[in-house]
C-alpha cells in the first residue's frame, strides 16, 4: 500500500463511511414500509463495526508509517 500524507487523509475521509451506513440502514428502517427485522440489524451492525474497525486499523498504520517514515512529527 502506498504510504504518503494523501492516503493518510483518504483513511482519515473514508472513516466517515458509518455516517452514511448508519443513514442507508435508518432509511431503510423507518421510510420503507418492510422496514429490517432484528436479524437484519444486529448483522448490519455487526458488520459496520467491523468495516470500521478495518478502516481504523488501516488508518493507524498508514499514520504509524508516516511517523516512522519522517514524513509526519
């Protein structure tokens, strides 16, 4: 994985996904009429903390990186 300040920020971006997750999966709870059953949201759920533990990890070491690099103090 390339390693500069540019993806640092695109980690940093991308780890406000779950705003938009969590809308996706509200929507579609509360303006449909099906709505999700309590098995579709805890695996939602589930899953999005997942992705975003994913998405922190990647970002922490992106940063870890760039430290050791010298290219961030």
């Amino acid at each position: 994985m390339k390693t500069d300040r540019f993806k640092l920020e695109e980690l940093i971006v991308s780890l406000g996904q779950i705003n938009e997750d969590l809308s996706t999966m509200l929507e579609k709870e509360f303006d449909t009429k099906e709505g999700l059953t309590e098995d579709q949201k805890m695996n939602i759920i589930i899953g999005m903390r997942e992705l975003h533990k994913i998405r922190y990890d990647a970002t922490w070491e992106c940063m870890n990186r760039l430290i050791e690099q010298g290219d961030l103090k």
